[in-house]
C-alpha cells in the first residue's frame, strides 16, 4: 500500500524516550543447567559460525492483539499465531511447497483406501504434554468431537462437515473415514489438538474452560507464561518438547498497532520481526543488522469481468441442476475485447508505480507459492498496443468519428470499472487503468465507491468490470468457488464473473476426487485448468503478492519458507550470547 513517508529520526527519539521508563516484558528462563535442542539442522539459510548456546528471547509483533487461545474457538492470525507454538497437529505443510506432509506433525505417515476415503494415520510414540500426559489418538478425536458438538460455538464448524466417522484404533491409530474424497479437505485435519485430559469429557466446559486463557499444557516448541492483554503474550521454552527443547529462552509477542512503530522498534532492536509495507522498504536497505525475506505469498490482485449481462442476472444452474445459459455482457462476452483488454495494461509500469515493485505479473489462477500446482510455462498477457487495437477491429469495434473511442453499431466502447475507495492501490490502479485503455480506444468511467456498495454490485453481478483481489488463498489449488457453473448464483456466489465452462466444471471436481490425494496425480488437472482459464480471460490477472518481512540477523539458523516461517524454531539461537 502507498503511503506518505514520515519523519524516521523523530519517531527513534521518541521511542527511544518512552522503551527507556517502561519495563519490559521478559520470559522466566528454564532453569539453570537445563538441556537446550540438539544441534542444528545442517544446511540451513543461515549458517553460524559456532555450536548453538542456549538463551535469548525472540520478540516479535502483531498489529492486533490476540482474542482467545483455544485452537478449536478462534479465527483471527494473532491468536492463530500463538497457539500454533502451543498445540500439535495431525498434518503438516511443506515451509516451501506447501504440500502436506508429515514432517512437524502428529504423524509419522498415513495410508488410503483404494477408494480414497478412508485414511489411516500412524502416531509418533513418546510425545506428550508438557505436564507428562501423553499425546495420542484420544486427544485428535475429542477436539473433532468437540467441534461438533452442540455445546461448542465454533467458526471451524466447516472442518467436519466432509468427515463420516473418526475412530480411533489404538493410542497411536487415528482411522478417518470421508463422505466423499475432496482432497482440499485434508487440510480440516490440520487444525491443533486440545488437551482433552483439561477438559469435561462432555465437552460441557470447552467454552468456559482456563485453558481459552492461559493454556496451562503445551506440545509444542513452548509453554504458555502470560497474556497482558492488549500488550503482550510470553511463551517460555518447553523442554519435553518432542523434535528437541529450543535453543531460545522463550519468544514474546508484542501488540503494536501502528506500522510505522513496528519498524521503528525493529530497527531500534526492541522486536526481532515485523512484516515490511513497500515504502518501508528503503528503511532497511543496507542496515547490516536486518535481513529481509522476501516471498510469493497466496494472494493476487486482479480485473474482474463480467462476462453476463449485467442487466439481467441470473444463476448458472436452475434448482435441479441444470444449466442456465447466460445472456453474455454486451461488450465483454466478447473473447476478443476480453483478451484486446489483457494486451492493453502495462503490467511492468503498474507493479512498479502502483505496488512500488512488491508485485510480480501473474499468468492465471494458480499461485508459484503452490509450486507442485503451478505450471510456470503459461505466459501471462504481454502489453502489446498493437494487437490490442487489432482485436478490437477484429471484434468490429472501430473509431469512426476521430474521438478517441471505439464504436459499434453506433454504441461507444465504454464500460464502468468500480473498486473500493481508500484502498490507495486500487484507486491508483484504476487511474492507470483507466488510461492505459484509453490508448487502444477502450472509455473507462471510473467510479471508486465504498466497499459494501462494491461487494453489493459484484455479488448482484450488476458490474461492467471491478478491480478486487483474493487473499489467503491457502496451498491447496482447489479454487472451485471461482470458477464453477454452480456458484454462479446472483447474491451470494463467488463465480460472479458469470463463468461458465463445462470442461472447467469436470476438471475441478476431478482435482479434488483423486484417491489417495497425490499431487503428482492431481497436478494436471490444475494446470489445464490454468491453461483454459488463461486463454478464456474471466478475470484480467493483475500482479501476484509479495511479502516483505525484515528481521534481526542475531539469529542463526533460520530458514524460512513461504508456507512457514518458524518450521524450524526450535534450531534458532542467539549468535550475541556466544562465548
């Protein structure tokens, strides 16, 4: 996002000022003489020059304070982000493909059916809490019972709905059985696990229980210390922790609303991590003391266009099932004005002006962060004036009376591009936009309108063209909601491009219906998929997102990945506390 640039050195000053009359929130060390993690993983990002020593707390910051702790009752990143230090899973993602897999899981592999729904996974023996209960089979299945009970207000309630039955076999056997194979829902399975030995076996006090709070176990890389709200959370190293007790003392989390203070304290060396905004950029640059990763993450801007006719709404499918055919938009149902569209942007110009270079061009709707996905060949939309202009001509669109604007039939080439004011990209974007199309006779009226009037058109699907983007993504390609006939309903759907492709329709449904889930085997439905949607121009991809995350280089060993930053944490150490 833009934004005005801001006096750095003052607010040093003043920060400076107020960190020197507060105390500041320190993790209680393990005792002395405590055993820290084994060595280092060999051949990480960040080599050390030494053996690891234990100490040091790893201080990072959130925007946004965490609400509850409770894996199975919470939504939001802040607590997301501490309880995943707290609480185990059954499934595990690849920190750089995003594949599941059973690395830093629960499990230590799994076997399928024949016919893909019954899944059985096999158990690490000897992991356990941190008070010395052992986390088995028990504990997976009550917190899955535990969302689907009725005493449980819950936002995962989704997570069980594709699920028949959970069983469990033994203490170290875990059999779900599916209603059907969806390979995306193999990431329902992901969620943390609950202690069930705190809880009722009833699951009468999941909503009221003190572990929401302060969770008094943990099996993760550490144990819970405190929760100010509003201000901080402190985990200290757990030393029963099962892939080896971390180097560090603990890790501290931070609530600093403002941005332009979280960078401030990262370069003061108050917090160890902040994520970086484009124009924080230049701040870092050179500064021997932060290093910045930078990374593809699961999101993308884009043009979306309604390929129906925005004066007659209707939904892909009437109530048996069956396909409605849609009246196209009077200009855009057009595959040639779609595609004289793409070849009329400037993409190189747009990712630097408008993302300030913190963007990267996209060729359809699978991400390269979903790298077994993605099929890197397809080339996205070259800016090329010329055969833009030939499409339109093709297409019948001419300017006739010299004025700038095509025409057809005596109707002017123009369509209304709306997207959300104060989102200073999109609005930027939409200047750019607008312009760039007026070169190849295109008239473009912007109108930047509130955001509920935007979701308000775009759901009604009573739009010409929108800019709007799509984030969190997640590393399953599955995207059906997009793209498929059947969530082409006006007022609720997310197909609100009025897409509709009955190949698309069967390759979809084929993706998530692979027994056994490879991604060798899934992959080529998803990259015709891309194929088909690249060539057929639903939406016009704008530019792919980048993340930017600066952090203290006194750590060693770190080696993140675009699906994970902190995999690996529990290698981490403090290169200032060698002897």
């Amino acid at each position: 996002m833009l934004r005005r640039g801001y006096s750095l050195g003052l607010l040093l000053v003043l920060l400076a000022t107020l960190v020197a009359g507060c105390v500041q929130p320190v993790p209680v060390a393990p005792a002395a003489g405590s055993e820290a993690a084994s060595p280092a993983a060999e051949g990480t990002a960040e080599e050390s020059a030494g053996d690891p020593v234990a100490g040091g707390a790893w201080s990072r910051s959130s925007s946004a304070d965490a609400s509850i702790l409770n894996p199975i009752l919470s939504s939001d990143a802040s607590s997301s982000a501490i309880h995943s230090m707290l609480v185990p899973g059954l499934i595990g993602a690849d920190p750089f493909t995003g594949e599941f897999v059973p690395e830093g899981s629960m499990s230590e592999r799994w076997e399928v059916s024949e016919d893909g729904l019954v899944w059985t996974f096999f158990l690490r023996d000897g992991v356990t809490w941190s008070d010395g209960d052992p986390v088995d089979a028990a504990d997976f299945k009550f917190t899955y019972d535990a969302i689907a009970s009725d005493l449980v207000e819950t936002p995962r309630k989704s997570a069980i709905e594709q699920i028949e039955s959970i069983e469990v076999l033994d203490p170290l056997t875990l059999q779900i059985t599916f209603k059907q194979v969806k390979c995306d829902g193999l990431g329902d399975l992901g969620l943390g696990w609950l202690p069930s030995h705190l809880f009722a076996s009833d699951f009468s006090d999941v909503m009221t229980n003190s572990y929401n709070e302060a969770p008094q176990v943990s099996a993760g890389p550490f144990v819970f210390q405190s929760w100010t709200r509003d201000d901080n959370t402190i985990l200290t190293r757990n030393e029963r922790y099962w892939e080896g007790a971390p180097h560090m003392d603990g890790m501290i989390y931070r609530v600093v609303p403002d941005s332009g203070t979280r960078l401030a304290q990262l370069l003061s060396g108050e917090i160890d991590i902040t994520g970086l905004e484009p124009a924080q950029l230049t701040s870092v640059e050179g500064n021997p003391d932060i290093n910045v990763y930078s990374f593809q993450d699961d999101g993308y801007d884009y043009i979306g266009l309604n390929l129906a006719n925005p004066a007659n709404p209707l939904p892909g499918k009437d109530e048996e099932g069956n396909l409605i055919v849609q009246e196209p938009h009077p200009i855009l149902g057009d595959l040639n004005v779609r595609k004289a569209i793409a070849h009329a942007l400037d993409y190189k110009t747009i990712i630097d002006s408008v993302y300030l270079g913190r963007g990267y061009q996209i060729a359809s709707n699978v991400l390269p962060a979903v790298k077994w996905a993605h099929d890197p060949s397809i080339q996205p939309y070259a800016y090329d004036l010329e055969r833009s202009q030939q499409l339109l001509e093709e297409a019948g669109w001419v300017d006739s009376d010299g004025d700038g604007v095509r025409e057809k039939e005596g109707v002017k080439l123009s369509l209304t591009l709306i997207t959300n004011a104060g989102n200073k990209v999109r609005e930027d974007l939409g200047a750019l936009v607008q312009d760039q199309l007026a070169q190849t006779g295109i008239q473009i009226d912007l109108q930047t309108i509130d955001f509920g009037t935007v979701v308000e058109q775009l759901l009604g699907q009573t739009y010409d063209m929108v800019i709007i983007g799509w984030t969190g993504l997640g590393s399953d390609p599955n995207d059906d909601v997009f793209w498929r006939t059947d969530f082409d309903t006006p007022g609720s759907g997310f197909n609100f491009v009025s897409y509709q492709n009955p190949e698309i329709d069967e390759l979809l449904q084929a993706g998530v219906a692979v027994a056994g889930c490879d991604p060798a085997t899934r992959a080529p439905y998803y990259q015709k998929i891309q194929q088909i949607i690249h060539d057929d121009v639903p939406y016009v991809f704008i530019s792919g997102g980048v993340g930017d995350t600066g952090y203290n280089n006194r750590w060693a060993n770190l080696d993140p990945g675009p699906w994970s930053f902190y995999w690996n944490v529990h290698q981490w150490w403090n290169k200032t506390l060698a002897p």
